[in-house]
C-alpha cells in the first residue's frame, strides 16, 4: 500500500489532512512495548465499606470452594519407587468422590463412577455373611431330602453332594480347616505328622535290612 | 465464544474447581459438543476424573447435556453455558445484594446455594440454621423456621428458583435404561415449568446445631450420612432449589437507572424513578423496551411517606425526568394525569454511552473525549468539521483522531463522488459506531479481568514460600493460644517471622488485596455493556 513512499500513495494525503512537508511522527518498526508510559493516570480504585465487604466476600469464597468437594485435583503421579520422603509429604487422601454424591435421576447414569478396590475387599465379607444363614436353611432342607432320598439311590446322593460342595466349600471350607487343627490343640497339622505306625509295618517285609 | 472469553473461563474454572476441570471446561467450550468417550480421549484425561468433571460442572448448572445427533439412542453429548462461567466473577456482589435485601440469613442461603450449584430447602436451611448458630454467642442458636421464612421471602421475589426437571424424569418404568433425553437444541427455560417458584411442603422443626471443634472429622460425616437420609424424610426430595440470576440482573439494570438519575438530577428524582420501577417489577418481563405505563396518580399513591412530596411538585419532577435528554422517562399519555414509562433499553444505551465516553476520557484526555462525544452525537463528520466542531487546532485534533482510529474505537467511512473510488473525489468521514465499540470494549474488559487473575497467581506463586511459612506459623500461634501458652513463647513464635519478611507478607497481601478488588470493579463495567448488548438483541 505505501510501501513504496509517501508519493506513490493510491488517494491524495491532503484529503485525510496531511499537509504537504509536515512531520508525521516516524514508522514504528517494532512492537509496541509491553507497558507502555501512560499520558493519563488511571482512576483511583472504589474504596468504603461496600468494595471492602464485596473484597471479603470475593476471598472467602474462594478459600471456601477450595475446601468443598467440588475441587478435583489431579491424580497423584504413580511413583516409581518408594521414598522414605512420602511418609513426611502431605498425601492427599482422595475420600471427596464419598463426600459428595450427585442425584442419579438427574445426572446421565454413565457420568456414574465404579466403585474402587478398596471397597471390593470389604464388600465379598458383607454378602458372605447374609448367605451363611441362607446356606445353613438351605443345608437343612437338602439334609431332609437327601434322607428321604438315600434308600431310592445311592448315586444320586453323590451328585448332591458335589452340588452342595460348591456352595458349601466357603462355609465349611473353614470349619474342615478348623477341625484338622484344633483335634489335638498343636500347632502341627496332623495330617502331617507321621506317627511311625507305618515304620513297623514296613519292617516285616524286608528283614534283611538293618534297621537304623 | 471469543479467545477472551475462553480464557477468562479457564482460568475461573481452574480458580475454583481446579485444574482438571478446567482442561475439560476449556476443551468441551472450543469444541462445542462432546460425548463423553471422545473428551476423555481428546483430553488424555483417564475417564473417572472426566466423568467427576463433568458431574461438579452440571451441579453448578454450567453444563447440559441432551440426546446426540443420533437421537435418543446414540451416546449422550455435553456441551458448556458459557455464560454461567462468566457470572462466577459476580457471585460476590449477588450476595451482598442479598445481604441487603435480606440481611444476615438472606446473604448466608445464597452463599450456600452459589457454593453448591443446587441445593435442597431442607439441606439449606439446616446448613444456614448451623452456621448462623456457629456465629453466635454461646447458649444461643438460631430457629429453622426465621431460616425458612428469609428462603421463602428469596423465593417470592423470585430471586430463588426451582431447578428444571429432565424429561427423563417423568418416565415412570424404572426398569428402562434408556429414559427419554431432552434434545440438546431445545432451551427450557426454568421459567417454563408452572410450579418454578413454588416452596414445597416441608415439615422442619428444631434448631441450628452448634459444631463443636473436638467432634469435627466425625461429626462431619455423620452429619452428611444423615443429611441424606433425612432428606427423603423431608418431604422435598428431588426438588432443587437454584439462583436466579436473571433476576439479580434486573436488580442490578434498575439500581443502575436509579443512581444514574439520582446522580443527574437529585435525591428525589431518584425515589421517584425507584417507586416507579419497583412498582412495575411483577408486570414487566425481563426483556421489556420499557415499563408498563403507570398514571402520575398511581405514583404518587405509591410514593413513600417519609418524602412527603406534594402532588404539583411531583408533576413538575415528572415533566423535568421526560425533558431531560437522557430520556429516562417517557411519556406516553394524558389520562390520569398523565401516564409515564421508564424506558429501559434507552436507559441501558444511555448508561453504556456513558461508560465509553468515559473510557476515552479516561484514556486519551478530555479533548479526546470531546471529539469522541461530538461523533456519537453528529454521527459523521468530515476532518475539518471535526476541528471546527470540537474548538481543537488542526494538528491536535488530527493526532488525536488517528490515536483514536488506531485504537479501532473511531472509524473511517469512504463516500465516492465518481464510480471509480478516487482518492481526490471521495468523502472520508470520521464515524463512531455504539454497538460494535461497545463489544470491543467488552472484549477489552474480559481480558482485563483475565490479566489481573493471571497477576494474581504469579504473584501468590512468587510468595508461595512466604506465604506457607506464615500460614504454618498462624496455625502454630492458634493452637499455642487453645492451650493456654505463656505470652515469651508466643512472642517467640511471632518472632520466627523476621522483619522485612513481614513487610514482605504486607505488600503483598495489599497487592492481592487490589488485584481483587479491581476484579470486581471491571465486573461492574462489564455487566452494564453486557445487559446494553443484550438488550439490542432481539429476545430468543
């Protein structure tokens, strides 16, 4: 446009109001500078109660969204060995998704997060208990079944069995465990203890053998 | 959204929900709408903290979500209310505003409510009722039912509302999973559901608990399990209450109008225009041109007592306020001696008027203002009419025109003599246009409040050491005085912090102090040019 000089100019300088031979103030060849000076010192700020007040408001309440459980903060980064430092560091617990939790019926429910671990450990313990009672009633009318049942067949029973194994593993898994253990009040398993019941036995075979 | 805008965004969110929402607020505003697999993907974010993200940002009502573009069997998809974001810079002023419309309680259950998104009446008022009595002197506590009567005085004047129920919910079969979504392109208006300001039946008895600080962590959670469960004994379950911003608004437009002819005209004329206004606040809608008609005989029925003004006098304040050419008030008939409306949209164009003129004063010097003033008024001049107009010698008004031209806040208009647009044939015409200057100064203001924020921060960061430190020390002062320390050790302790690092602390606690407070003065500039532009918009 006017790159090339003043004169060569497609309209008339005159015309936007510069004279012919005036100064016009030099081409800035760089950009302007960050602060530049003013001319013209700003407004004074508002003072009295009512700015004081809203400036209190303002500060409280960022200090108090700080704190609710609306304030996510990033997950912590994975560490790759561990120092004796993290005992001393502030390890942000991440308790807040319990603290607050949104209507569902509101909210689209695959905004819903899944439970984490530490609260899978604790919740097969819950559900085992409330099935114990149901298992045992159920035991109890199978046992009543089976009886009646025994006489007409013995295969039958066996297959009852393995059914009631599964379901009964878990309650009586432990009480099986529990009987090994507490037969003779030792802290060896008895099954294996070898009493030396078997090591005459043996000797009747071979009397060849020197006995040590 | 513009560049400003999106910044300002970030850099709220970030200040109060923090840095992960604050990168999915950002991306789901430049990208417009989302689902929710293709943000996590975008972000890189792992999927439960955007699905955490996107669950405080609906709580707060600044997000929507709504069927896709495949219909109501395609993935749901996000999108931001960016204004919603904006309006946090103003959350203090709402609740002051409450504080002195409502004293104490009012201000409390707004804040409770800003701080929340959405709340229940119940949760509220028993949080209020609790910290009200937190406040007290020992052996008083504060009644649930002076609670609920400030929340049902908020929900009267509107100022409270229910929030929209989803469509979803009236779906009864719970068996569905997928439960009819509202489209995203349609725009419910809270106000289009009838029982919007309706208060629920609530059966709340008792008193605000007083915490006490031995019982603090477990008390909390076990006040929170039982919040809950008490909620569905409260008979208002699922209804949610949410401010009303637009309300505010209007609040603020008429405290505006009336400052603005007090400051004019006087004192009187300024209750004048207030009775009026306030006496026209059911029966005009939001986004009326101007009020319905009041007769002079109504207003000065309606006038307060202690002014004790007589009927002529009133007449003669009436006639001055239409004369005056500011036109605030209109007169649109004769009957019942004369019938009077305040013209709002004139009003807000008068006011932003106002505030350019005095940017450029401000900026650029009074003379600068004067020619400033002088093209609004004139609409175009040529250069020498400008110098002529204005009472400025040639070379100032020039260099002064070109300062403004630079700043983009005055235009050039080519008029052509001939077809062919020469240079020595055509008019150039100097021009101020009001609506596109007042959006750039808006644009202006958003990044004024972005810098003082983005200052803020470098600043607490430079200080973070320093600041920590006296945090740490306070905290040890605090619990040195619960116990009962002699008054050498607490000396020793305040003595940990040396001299010049408390001159230090000082500063800069009074630069933040001022940073913030400049905040909420652009805040105020920048609602005046948003409600002007707002209202040259035709209504949705």
């Amino acid at each position: 446009m006017a790159g090339r000089g003043r004169g060569q100019l497609t309209f008339s300088v005159e015309i936007v109001g510069i004279g012919k031979g005036e100064n016009l103030p030099p081409s800035s060849v760089q950009p302007t500078p960050l602060f530049p000076p003013l001319d013209q010192k700003p407004v004074p700020l508002q003072t009295g109660e009512e700015a004081e007040y809203m400036l209190a408001l303002k500060q409280e309440f960022r200090g108090a969204m700080k704190t609710l459980p609306f304030y996510i903060r990033p997950a912590a980064p994975k560490k790759d060995v561990e120092r004796y430092s993290d005992k001393y560091q502030k390890i942000e617990t991440s308790d807040h998704s319990l603290e607050w939790k949104p209507d569902w019926r509101r909210f689209p429910k695959e905004l819903r997060v899944r439970e984490k671990r530490p609260l899978r450990d604790k919740s097969p313990a819950v559900p085992k208990q409330p099935k114990q009672p149901r298992v045992d009633k159920e035991e109890i009318i199978r046992k009543l079944e089976t009886l009646e049942q025994k006489e007409e067949d013995g295969s039958s029973d066996e297959e009852e069995g393995e059914k009631k194994k599964p379901q009964e593993e878990e309650a009586e898994g432990e009480e099986e465990y529990d009987e090994e253990e507490f037969e003779d009040e030792t802290d060896y398993i008895m099954s294996y203890f070898d009493n030396g019941e078997e090591f005459g036995g043996d000797s009747d075979e071979n009397v060849d053998e020197a006995i040590y | 959204m513009t560049a400003q805008e999106v910044r300002l965004c970030g850099l709220l969110l970030q200040e109060h929900f923090g840095d992960v929402v604050e990168k999915v607020g950002t991306h789901l505003i430049r990208s417009g709408v989302l689902t929710l697999r293709a943000l996590a993907h975008e972000t890189k974010l792992p999927l439960d903290l955007v699905k955490k993200s996107l669950c405080v940002l609906m709580q707060h009502g600044m997000c929507a979500f709504g069927a896709g573009r495949r219909g109501p069997a395609g993935p749901v998809e996000y999108h931001i209310i960016c204004e919603r974001i904006l309006h946090m810079l103003r959350y203090p002023r709402y609740i002051y505003t409450a504080k002195s419309l409502y004293g104490d309680t009012g201000e409390l259950i707004v804040e409770e409510i800003l701080q929340r998104g959405q709340m229940t009446m119940s949760s509220t008022v028993k949080t209020v009722a609790d910290r009200l009595t937190h406040n007290m002197p020992e052996g008083q506590s504060m009644d649930y039912s002076e609670v609920v009567s400030a929340f049902s005085r908020l929900v009267e004047t509107h100022f409270l509302q229910r929030c929209p129920p989803l469509a979803s919910a009236e779906s009864s079969s719970s068996g569905e999973v997928n439960t009819p979504l509202p489209a995203v392109t349609k725009h419910t208006e809270p106000e289009d559901h009838p029982e919007c300001y309706k208060l629920p039946y609530i059966n709340l008895t008792g008193q605000g608990k007083r915490r006490r600080s031995s019982e603090d962590g477990e008390a909390e959670q076990r006040a929170a399990k039982k919040a809950k469960t008490d909620n569905s004994e409260r008979g208002d379950e699922g209804i949610y209450w949410q401010v009303n911003f637009q309300r505010f608004h209007l609040h603020f437009r008429d405290q505006a109008i009336i400052n603005a002819v007090s400051c004019k005209l006087d004192q009187t004329s300024g209750e004048i225009v207030r009775t009026m206004l306030r006496m026209s606040e059911v029966t005009t809608s939001a986004h009326a041109a101007f009020t319905q008609a009041l007769s002079a005989n109504e207003i000065f029925r309606a006038l307060p007592s202690s002014y004790n003004i007589a009927r002529p006098i009133l007449d003669q304040y009436l006639t001055l306020l239409v004369d005056d050419p500011m036109e605030f008030v209109g007169k649109t008939g004769d009957s019942g001696g004369g019938m009077y409306v305040v013209n709002l949209h004139r009003a807000l164009a008068n006011l932003a008027r106002a505030t350019l003129e005095s940017v450029v004063q401000e900026r650029f010097g009074s003379r600068s203002a004067r020619i400033f003033r002088l093209l609004l008024r004139k609409r175009h001049l040529e250069q020498k009419q400008v110098e002529d107009f204005a009472m400025v010698p040639a070379k100032e008004a020039k260099d002064m025109l070109y300062t403004l031209l630079s700043e983009n806040l005055v235009q050039l208009q080519e008029i052509p003599k001939t077809p062919d647009y020469a240079p020595s044939r055509t008019f150039y015409l100097y021009t101020v246009n009001q609506l596109p200057t007042a959006r750039l100064l808006l644009q202006r203001c958003y990044k004024t409040v972005g810098n003082l924020i983005e200052r803020r921060l470098y600043e607490t960061k430079e200080n973070k050491r320093l600041l920590e430190k006296s945090q740490r020390i306070e905290a040890i002062l605090a619990s040195l005085q619960a116990t009962g320390a002699e008054a050498e050790q607490l000396t020793e302790v305040e003595e940990m912090i040396t001299a010049p690092e408390r001159q230090q602390l000082e500063s800069l606690r009074h630069h933040i102090n001022k940073l913030d407070s400049s905040e909420n003065q652009v805040d105020e500039t920048i609602f005046l040019l948003e409600s002007y532009i707002n209202s040259t918009q035709a209504p949705r």
